[in-house]
C-alpha cells in the first residue's frame, strides 16, 4: 500500500487530533451546559486530560492548572473552549508549551467580522510550527467510548464501529452522532473551515487507520483536489468504502460553453465523475446518506444483486420491488423448485412472487419464519430482505410481530453469507427493543424502500477502484495541426484520425466548382458544409442527401466561401463523446446519445481521463439510449473513449473535443462532425 510519505501533498499530524493520548482543555468552565458537556466528552475517554482556568481547582470533575506551562506533562492536543478575543493568546501559549495539536470550535458567527482574520494568523503560525489543528468553527471530534474533545452532547446511543466520517457541517455531524444505535463509528469529525488541516489530510490517515472499513463525507467544498485524490487512492489501495454526499453543486457557465461536453459536464457533473473515477459511492441527500453508511457498517457485506423479500404487504412489495428496478437490484422471479416448495407448504401462496406476500397466508408464527428459512436455504440470494412497518408509534401487537420477523430474517441467513435487512415505507424510528435486536443480530433497519434499495444496491456494487497507470506510448505528433483555438472540422478530424476513431471521409473546396469535383471523388450522397468550427447545424450551415454535381455546386453557391464536403454515411442511431478539461478536476470523458439529444444530461456517463477498455465500454453500456446498438458500435465507442483519454493527456493544450454525431452501424461507428478546442493558454 501506498504511504503517506509518498504523498507528500497528504500533511500528517492527523492522529493526536483524532486519537490523542493526553489532552488539556483551555477555558475549562462550567458556565454554560455545553461546556460542561464538553468536559464529560473529554473524561470518557480514560487518558491523561487537564483543563486550564486561573481561578478554578476543577471543573466538572477536571482537575484543572492557571495555564498550560503549569501542567505535570506536555499534553499532545489543546481543544481550545475560549471566545474569539483570547483564542490567538490561548493559541500561543499552548504552542509555547509544546502542544503541537488543537481543535478550535469557535470562530465562527460568533465572532463577527473579527473572525476570519483571527483563523488566518491562526493558520500561519501552525504552519510556521507544524501544528495541525481542526476548525476554525466546529464541533470537534467524536469518538464513542474515547476522548471526545467535542463541543456539544454525545447521547450514549453513539456506538462505537468502522465508520469514520468526516463533515464540512457541525449540523450534519450532529445530526450523525444523534442517529440513535444505528451505525457504529469509529470517529465523527466536524471539519469546520479546514483552516489548517483538511479532508484530504484527513482522509489520508484514515486509509491507514485499522478500524476504519468505511468513510463517509459531507463536502461543501474540494480545497486541494489533487491531495483529495491522493487520499483517495490510498483509501481504495486499502480497499475502504468511501460515501460521499456534496452540496453547493452548479451548473453555473455551462450554457456559455462551445463545446456539447463542456455544457454537459458543469462542476456538478465533473465532481461526479471524480467521484466515479475513484470508486466512491455518491449519494444525493442525507437520507441516503445514513441509510447506506448502515448497511456499509455491518459486518458482512452484500456480495451480490441477487435480492429476495418477503412482506406484510403486496403493494408495499410492489412499492420495494419498483425502487429496486429503478437502483439497479432488481426482483427476478422465484426459482421454479422454492415457489414448489412455498406452494407445498402453504397452499395459500397460489402463484408466490418476489417480493413474497405472506400476509394472511398462514399463521404468521410459521409462514414467516419458514418462508425466510426455505429462502435462504435455496442458494438463489444473495440479499434477503424482510418488508414491515417499522414504527415506535405502532400499536403493542405490531410490535411484537416485528420483532418476530427480525428474528426470523436473523436466523435465516445464520452461518450463510447471505446479508439481511429490514425495510419499511416509514422513516420514524422502530421501537428501542427492536433497534437493539437488530443491533445485536448484525440487521440493517432501513427507512424508506428507495433509499434502501438505493443502499444495497451500492454495497453490492461497490468494487474498489484504482486508477489506470497511463499507458507508455509514444504521444502522436499534432504539431500541424494544433492551431490555438477551435480548429475546423477538417483539422478536428486529423486529429481523431491520428488517434484511430474513423471519420467520414471529406474534402474542403473554396468554389462551387472543386466542391462538385469533391463530391464526385467521394462518392454520393454527400454533405456539404460551412467550413467552420463550431454549431453550424444550428446556424444554417449543413445541407444534406446531396446526390449529384450540380446539386453540391448549388449548395457551396448558398453557403458561401469555403465549405467541407463529406460523404454521407447511412443513417442509424447517433452517438456522442466528448472531453473537457475542468479546472479542478483535470480531463473528463462523457458518452451520451448523439445529435439534438446530446446535451440531455441523463443520457450521458461521465468519468475522468484516462479509461481504461474495460471502464469504457461499462459506460458505454450505462448509457440507456446506446443498450440496443451492435456489439461493434459499442466497442467503436468504447476505443473512442480509450482515445479521447489519451489525447487528453499526451496533449494538455487540446481543452476540449466533441465527436458528434457518430453514427452506429452493426460493425464500427463513423464520426460525422468533429470539434477540437486548443487553448495553449490554460496549461501553464
């Protein structure tokens, strides 16, 4: 595995933030309940831990010095619990004692105007002393069953596991430790605004922590996107899950953009594909959020899309069975010799389903119980799920019929490698008898049927990913041809040329005369074009299914000035790739449906440069509007991709390349229309 020495962009100093051994408290007061609360998060943990007040012995039990340089030992983290005016002083004097690891929670609105400025000498000066530090304006760091310099309550609902997390927002690291005994966690930090230390730091060292398994983040922003990946590569080298949920996306400039993939891939869309390119889980909002970091922080893992259910209910199987279309996990029907045997045991199942409606078909006692176990034992899942109401608002019976069936799902899959959950169309929480079951059984309780279905889908799917090494190829000469700015379709099509795709063949004329001569060595029909770079469809400047001389000549008379003329290939369905470069993110790949329907962006996949053959033609086939092309076309686009990616990189001055339309046949595609973009200036 990858070190972080060899990242040297990763900065270190992450663990006595996390995971100090020894820990002083500056401002220790009991003034406020949440200063209190913020000493008792700091003496669960067991570790050497003071807190610093001139005019108080103790405070909530800790014992406490006038200042730092008064205390029996350097301690290795100072959590800084003083307002904006005293914060630099309280700053200096631990770093003069040699503490050389702080969590600053405050500086945030409290602090007016004053505040920025204050985290920005703040910052300085940890970087002059090599000190790491969270915050400014956070909540802190939570650890269940540690030290926990963490500005707020921690319920004793907060359990301990193999989730780490890592949050832009204290609101939604708060709202994760208050999740109730859901997921355990191995540590929640509330990241502020990464004035000195950031999620990339961060996410660094949890690659190389042995309890974490998983990391979910909260983003507002990427500040280093190339430390970022860093810290990605290293989590998938270890092969950790990373779930990733960012806010603040845009699209803003897109419709300015001269390229279809520039208007396609906004900053939203090249974050994904970042994303995608890293083997992270992205997920659109908290809900599934949470949903996914349960399942993820089980013990055992969907190792397939093989899915059963059984519920209390047909429509809500239905309604569970839909979701699971639409994720990707979809309900096939039960094998022929388990619906035989539901039927021979239970007469009442007429025509068994997947999902199962048990409902009424027997005692419930049995037809549960026995309808999981002949599940299970079948060999045909690779997921069970149980659907029911889960509710704490349910009346006793209910309750009591819900813990029957999460003791029937557990029991199931014991001593298989099958992964149970529970789902339920309600997103109140179960009761706490029932919860705590599920908990001691190792059973995901699931709100929603969606974000569910959302979650295991993902599970199952998730591989880790490492980016491909760049192949060692000799880089095609361009240099007659890479002209600063939009190139003409002819030069465009050199271009791809020299990379492999095939493009229509074509000839540029600058009379009515050579664009007839043109024509007829190509062959008829022909198209004849405005000799320009870009949208000339949409301006007027293409005229098709010309089929003789003097209709060509008529139609360079028309257009005026040189044209290109091309042969027409047959028509058939239309494809598009593309690449542009984002100015986090570096090169991005999309393919998506050709033509009019280019800029649609749910037809397009999108992921970042360069693909490997494999990668490309699992985008290729993830793009709905291409699943009944040939074989042969999808592999054509497919080298295309594998093209465009090497282009990007052996030449950093090409911005941006449209191929579009290619027209699929039943053995290749041939691009049409072609557009490369140079920009000398945005390669530094």
């Amino acid at each position: 595995m990858a070190t972080l020495q060899a990242h040297s962009h990763l900065r270190g100093g992450i663990r006595p933030l996390l995971f100090p051994r020894s820990i002083v408290v500056v401002g220790a007061s009991d003034r406020t309940s949440g200063r209190v609360e913020a000493v008792r998060n700091i003496l669960r943990g067991g570790i050497p831990a003071w807190g610093v007040n001139p005019n108080r012995a103790e405070v909530a039990g800790l014992g406490c010095a006038p200042s730092v340089a008064d205390l029996p030992e350097v301690p290795e983290l100072a959590f800084l619990l003083v307002g904006h005016l005293r914060v630099e002083a309280a700053f200096e004097e631990a770093a003069a004692a040699g503490v050389r690891a702080f969590v600053l929670p405050g500086l945030g609105s409290e602090a007016g105007a004053e505040g920025h400025p204050i985290a920005e000498r703040i910052a300085a000066r940890s970087a002059e002393l090599e000190a790491s530090l969270i915050g400014p304006n956070c909540m802190g760091v939570a650890v269940p069953g540690g030290t926990s310099p963490w500005f707020g309550t921690l319920p004793e609902t907060l359990l301990p596991g193999r989730v780490s997390i890592v949050s832009h927002s204290g609101s939604i690291a708060e709202a994760l430790v208050s999740l109730g005994p859901r997921v355990g966690f191995r540590c929640v930090v509330s990241a502020g605004a990464e004035a000195v230390r950031d999620a990339a730091d961060l996410c660094g060292f949890l690659a190389g922590d042995e309890e974490t398994r998983v990391v979910g983040l909260f983003l507002e922003t990427v500040r280093r996107p190339g430390a970022f990946a860093a810290a990605l590569e290293l989590l998938a080298e270890a092969e950790k899950t990373v779930v990733c949920l960012k806010v603040g996306r845009s699209r803003a400039g897109a419709e300015a953009a001269l390229t279809h993939t520039g208007a396609i891939v906004g900053s939203e869309q090249a974050f994904s594909a970042f994303l995608h390119g890293h083997g992270v889980i992205q997920v659109g909002d908290y809900p599934e959020l949470v949903e996914t970091l349960e399942v993820l922080g089980r013990k055992r893992r969907p190792r397939g899309l093989r899915i059963g259910a059984i519920s209390e209910s047909g429509g809500e199987g239905a309604l569970l069975a839909d979701h699971g279309e639409a994720a990707g996990m979809p309900f096939e029907s039960l094998p022929d010799e388990l619906a035989a045997q539901l039927s021979a045991e239970f007469p009442n199942y007429l025509a068994p389903g997947n999902p199962l409606d048990a409902w009424a078909i027997d005692d419930a006692e049995r037809v549960y119980p026995r309808s999981l176990e002949l599940m299970a034992r079948s060999g045909a899942f690779d997921v069970l799920v149980a659907q029911v109401d889960l509710s704490q608002f349910r009346g006793a019976g209910e309750a009591k019929w819900n813990v029957m069936i999460v003791r029937a799902l557990a029991d199931a899959v014991e001593g298989t490698d099958i992964f149970p959950a529970v789902a339920s169309v309600q997103t109140s929480d179960p009761p706490a008898r029932l919860a705590e079951l599920a908990r001691t059984r190792d059973v995901p309780l699931l709100r929603g049927s969606m974000n569910a279905m959302r979650a295991l889908t993902a599970a199952a799917r998730w591989r880790p990913v490492r980016r491909p090494a760049p192949a060692a190829t000799q880089p095609v000469d361009l240099a007659d041809l890479l002209a600063d700015g939009p190139l003409p379709e002819l030069e465009s099509g050199l271009v791809l040329e020299r990379y492999g795709v095939p493009v229509a063949p074509r000839r540029r004329a600058s009379s009515a005369a050579e664009a007839a001569a043109a024509a007829a060595a190509l062959g008829f029909p022909v198209v004849v074009k405005t000799d320009g770079p870009a949208h000339k469809a949409a301006a007027g400047g293409v005229l098709l299914g010309l089929r003789d001389e003097d209709a060509v000549a008529a139609a360079a008379e028309h257009l005026g000035g040189p044209v290109l003329v091309a042969r027409q290939a047959e028509a058939g369905p239309e494809a598009f790739c593309g690449m542009t470069r984002d100015a986090q993110y570096g090169p991005v790949l999309a393919v998506g449906a050709g033509g009019r329907a280019v800029e649609a962006l749910a037809l397009a996949e999108v992921t970042l440069a360069p693909v490997s053959p494999d990668e490309a033609r699992s985008l290729v086939v993830g793009v709905p509007s291409l699943a009944g092309a040939a074989e042969g076309a999808r592999e054509a686009l497919a080298r295309t991709l594998v093209a465009l990616g090497r282009l990007a990189l052996e030449h950093p001055e090409v911005a941006a390349v449209d191929v579009n339309p290619l027209i699929l046949g039943a053995d290749g595609a041939v691009a049409v229309d072609a557009l490369v973009v140079v920009d000398r200036g945005g390669t530094g």
